[in-house]
C-alpha cells in the first residue's frame, strides 16, 4: 500500500473514532431552545483563573488550605457577579440581580430588605458526617467568597443567610472556615450538631406532574420560608442522568434519607439507548415555586470538576484552556437551564468517551420547550392545578468544544490571571 493511501485510511480511522466517541444528544449544535431569563437573559459568566486549585491529587486532601488559593476564589467571585450583571463594582451587580429577580419573581422592583432570608443549597453528597473528607464536595473556598460577596458587596446581614445541605452534613472545612469569619451566619444540614442546626422538613410540598413512585415529597423548612434561594452545585458528570450540575442539586432539598441506596431515583436518566422521549423529575425541579423558580444564582464549582460522582476529584482536565490543569473554574447564571447547558458542554467536550452522556439533556430540552414539551408532558410541579405554561429558560449547546460559540445563549468567558 502506498504512503499516501496509509495516510488516508489511517485518517479516515482517527475520524471514525473521534465521531463514534461522541455521545448521542437530543439537540444540535447552535439549535436553542426556549426564552432567556435574567437581568441580561440567557446570559451565563465562565470565569477561569488557574492556580485556584492546586491539589497534586495524592496528598492529605483536596480541601486543605495548602491546596487553594482564597484570593483567588474571591476574585473569581467579584468577576462573575460584575459581568452576570453588567456592572462596574460587585455592589452594584448585586443590587441589579435582586431588583430583577423582585420585579420577575414577586412584581415588586427593589432590593434585598434586611430580614429576608437567603438559602444557599450547597452540594455534599459525598459527605455523611462532619468530618472532611477526600470525596469532591462545595468548596470550602468558593462558598466563603460567596458569603464574602453577600455581606460585605451585597450588604446582607449574616443572621439572613443560611448555608444548608438538607439531605447531607457539612462538614468542618466549610463550616470552621465560614463561620470564623461570619458567626451569625445561620448553617443547617441532615444531622445537626457541632455548630449546625438539624434540617427540619415540610411534607407533601413537591407532588411531580406525574407518577413518581416512592420519590421525597416534602422540602427542607430552611428552603421554602427563605426569600431568596441560591443554588451551589458542582461540576460532575453522573452514571445515570449523566451530569450533576443545578437542576440535580434540589434532589437535595428533599426530605430523602442520609444514606442514597434507600432513596428513590425515578425519572433521573434519560432512555440512553434509543432515545425515547419522557417526564423527567428535573424539570419539576426547575419549574417548583419554592426551588428553581425562586432562585436568586445559579453557581457551579468547577474549581475541581471531575469525571466521576464519587471519590476524589479526578482527573485533571486535558484539553485547551485547561492543559493539564483542574478546572479552575466558576460558573453561574440567572438562567439554570442556560447555565445547566453550558456546563453539560463543558464535561461533553472534556470527556466525549463518558459512557452516561446520551441523551444527558433531556430534561434540558423538556425544560426549554415547555408548555409544549416533547415527551407531551404537562408539568405542574405542585400539582395544584396551574402547569407550567412557558420556557423555563433558554437551552443551547455551543458549536464545539475548541471555538465555544452559541448563537443565542449569552456565554461570557473570562480568563483571570495575578
């Protein structure tokens, strides 16, 4: 055979492969879907500053202070919140996210009132107890910045602001490091004690537009009387529905048990081997009054990110920008379903070869599609008689993963350096 012949099979091969590893989606690229929301809609911040994490991945634990760089998260931080909103200085991006989210959700065109609760809903489904652990959790250091940028930018009191992880425990690097420097700030998760007080929960608030089998009905008190919600979700891919990113976090809202193999997962996963439309439990998460609907932020720590729900984070990311690096990352938006969208994006073009990425946004196109969803059906999260009658936000995925373009999803992507 000649040279030039072995080139092109061999080129045809390589195309082959890197075609086959490509999961199956139910959208195209640069096909979007439904209605921007937030104060600039559809618009979603990718902040990237390296060095922010900086664990070798073998020693002590990913946590540790020698591993991440504070002044870094807070940075990373004040550059989100700015450029979500458009603004100058982080106070008065602050100030623009709450007068829209008054005006949208409650018709009332203002601000945060001393007073009115804030729940940020972190994820640590890797945690049971208190004790730190290798397992990929919230950051220690992006939910300080977080409580930094509240306070002191946002001018929340303390006594308004619960950290909360209704189903897991926070455990003592999140809680130590917060509370030193913010101790009216109120902290509850599933076990109380040491600081947290105990999760306590009203049944029956979450009812599923359809038969959701032995799936947690009632929602933590801390979440429902709050105000205003923020939901801190990771970036992690996931065996079933393929990710875990904001819309997966509510699970943990729920009144389900500590340990997972005793709770219900219904209507999670897409149909990954041929397609076929259905309700999804996510989208009645979105669209619950007292979750997605009433949700300030949508962040996603992707300070680490891993490949895998469980264990350490792992590995580290290969492809540009990243090179070898952690993620580095924050993500966040006004708009869940745009920002679910841009991190599925990011963890597809990372791993294409993810075994659990077919059809893994589903419950995003349901979502974005709505009143008119393909799987036909109606959602009414509380099934109170009044379904959901438009979008839930505005879903896109990017051209690729080397030029990251959208057509009508706003991506703003900012690279921080010292």
């Amino acid at each position: 055979m000649k040279n030039h012949q072995l080139f092109v099979l061999l080129a045809a091969c390589c195309l082959g492969c890197a075609l086959q590893a490509q999961p199956k989606l139910f959208v195209g690229p640069n096909q979007p879907l439904g209605e921007g929301k937030g104060v600039h809609p559809g618009r979603v911040v990718w902040v990237h500053h390296p060095g922010v994490a900086s664990w070798d991945g073998e020693t002590g634990l990913w946590v540790e202070e020698r591993w991440n760089d504070q002044l870094r998260a807070d940075a990373m931080m004040h550059e989100a919140v700015t450029r979500l909103a458009g603004k100058k200085n982080p106070k008065r991006a602050w100030k623009a996210l709450f007068v829209h989210f008054n005006e949208s959700r409650y018709g009332e065109k203002r601000g945060y009132r001393p007073g009115e609760k804030i729940a940020i809903k972190l994820n640590m489904n890797n945690a049971i107890t208190h004790r730190d652990t290798i397992d990929l959790n919230s950051s220690p250091y992006v939910t300080l910045a977080l409580l930094r940028s509240l306070v002191y930018d946002a001018g929340v009191r303390q006594q308004d602001i619960i950290v909360c992880e209704p189903s897991r425990a926070i455990t003592d690097s999140i809680y130590n490091r917060c509370h030193r420097e913010f101790p009216e700030v109120i902290f509850i998760d599933h076990i109380g004690g040491r600081g947290r007080l105990k999760c306590e929960y009203y049944p029956e608030q979450i009812n599923y537009s359809a038969d959701n089998g032995k799936m947690a009905r009632g929602l933590a008190k801390c979440i429902v009387d709050a105000r205003y919600l923020i939901n801190s979700a990771l970036l992690k891919t996931h065996k079933g529905p393929g990710v875990t990113l904001t819309a997966k976090n509510w699970y943990g809202a729920t009144d389900i048990a500590l340990q997972w193999r005793k709770n219900a997962h219904n209507n999670f996963s897409p149909d990954k081997r041929h397609g076929k439309p259905g309700y999804k439990t996510f989208v009645d998460f979105i669209g619950h009054k007292d979750l997605g609907q009433k949700t300030l932020l949508f962040l996603i720590d992707g300070t680490y990110g891993s490949r895998d729900v469980n264990g350490k984070p792992s590995p580290k990311w290969q492809k540009p920008p990243f090179n070898n690096d952690w993620c580095c990352s924050l993500i966040v938006s006004q708009d869940g379903v745009a920002c679910d969208a841009v991190a599925l994006d990011m963890l597809v073009g990372e791993w294409p070869e993810f075994g659990s990425f077919n059809y893994c946004d589903e419950y995003l196109r349901e979502a974005a599609t709505l009143p008119h969803p393909i799987s036909g059906t109606t959602y009414d999260p509380e099934q109170d008689g009044t379904p959901l009658t438009a979008p839930l936000g505005l879903m896109e995925h990017w051209n690729n993963a080397r030029e990251r373009r959208y057509i009508k999803l706003d991506l703003i992507y900012s690279k921080l350096s010292d």
